[in-house]
C-alpha cells in the first residue's frame, strides 16, 4: 500500500483525523476532503412525496417528527423506549420515526418503518423536525471518531440534531447540533421539545454546511486534480 500511494498523483482521505491516522505508517501526501450528500436532491422533495411517505407509514400528520435513521449500532432500545414513553406525558404532538434494522416495541407515539430506500430515506430528513442518535457511543472508539453521514444529510434538509458526543461535530460546534452527554430523559426530552418547536435555520447554518454539499466536494476534486496536473 505505501508503494501505491507514492505511485499516484493525487491521494484523497475523509477527514483530517484520518490523515493523521493514516501518514503515521504511510510518508505519502493525502487531501483530506470530507464526505458529503446531495443537497439538491433533498432540496428537491416535493410535498407530495411527503404527504405519500406519511400516508404509506401511518405517520399523523399534524404532529412533530422525530427521527432515527440508521443500524442497531447506534439504537439503544431501553434508552429509546424511555424517551418515547415520556415523550407521550411531556410532548404528545411529536410522533418518533425510527429507521432501519432495528428492534421494536409498541407505543402510540412511535413507527417503526424498517429498512427503507436511499430516496425514501431523502423524504424522512425532509419532513423531520429534528434528527436523532439514540445510544452513548463514547465507549467505541471507531463510532465516536467517526463522520456521521446522517448528520450531513440532516443538514442537507436544514433540520436540528440531538445526539450523544462525537468528536468530529463537538470539534466544529455546529450550531444545528445540541450534544448531551447524560442519559438523563428529562434533560433529553426538554431538548427534543425545544429544538422540535423553536429551532430556526438561518443562512450562517448554510455557509457552515456548504462545503459537504456534493457539488462543491465535485468541484474542489476537480479544482486539485486541476492545479496538480
């Protein structure tokens, strides 16, 4: 591996962490360029994939929208229950969405739609109040330091997260991202519930974002295959 990557030109690697990571074995030059969504094509939701969307999961449709999108690796089903269930006494307009492979139990406040399409996944980030990670991950080193594409496609759709800590978005503070440290319900459920009925996007949210837009990943590739040709 370190032969080919003195071979070619141009080395690109995900993040800066990863770098470091990486030219601790390998003497090779690396670009670190972030990983990224599509935002015009989350932009591009129209309302009536979002009216089908919540027609086909039985979502209600007058009530707040939280979400999880995502594998069992990143769900808790005890700390999850536990928010749904006092989500029902503290905040009853708020339905949970819960994405992916993941184990159920029964409340009226919540669905769970199973594994869905990359598209479909589009229209949940679209027509969420807020985004979700559902388990304290600290403990596992590969998850804690990783790049939660989630949380760039959540952006992509101008919503809010609530998440436990992880390094890369504590690191850059962004300010659509409230990180809790305490499994304490109380203290969660009073942040869903503000972040889901006040919080407010505003163009320094899309300066912050917009270098993990696909299009301008694409552009800045090109731009230094361009300059080291």
């Amino acid at each position: 591996y370190t032969d080919q990557f003195n071979v070619s030109l141009l080395n690109f690697i995900v993040s800066e962490s990863a770098k470091l990571s990486v030219t601790k074995y390998i003497r090779s030059k690396f670009i670190p360029i972030s990983n990224g969504a599509d935002f015009s094509q989350i932009s591009g939701i129209s309302p009536e994939m979002k009216k089908s969307f919540k027609s086909k999961f039985n979502i209600p449709i007058n009530h707040k929208i939280a979400s999880y999108i995502g594998g069992e690796h990143k769900f808790d089903p005890q700390f999850t229950k536990a928010i749904i269930d006092q989500a029902l006494v503290d905040c009853p307009d708020i339905t949970f969405v819960l994405a992916g492979n993941l184990p159920t139990f029964k409340s009226p406040n919540v669905v769970f739609t199973g594994i869905i399409t990359n598209d479909e996944a589009n229209i949940l980030y679209t027509i969420s109040d807020v985004g979700l990670t559902l388990k304290n991950t600290l403990n596992n080193n590969f998850i804690f330091n990783s790049v939660p594409l989630k949380f760039i496609q959540y952006a992509a759709a101008k919503k809010p997260i609530v998440s436990f800590p992880i390094k890369w978005s504590v690191d850059n503070a962004f300010k659509n991202i409230t990180h809790i440290e305490s499994e304490n319900i109380t203290m969660w459920m009073g942040v869903i519930n503000m972040r889901v009925h006040e919080f407010k996007w505003n163009t320094e949210l899309d300066t912050t974002w917009k270098k993990y837009d696909w299009q301008n990943i694409a552009q800045n590739i090109y731009n230094q295959i361009k300059i080291n040709s």
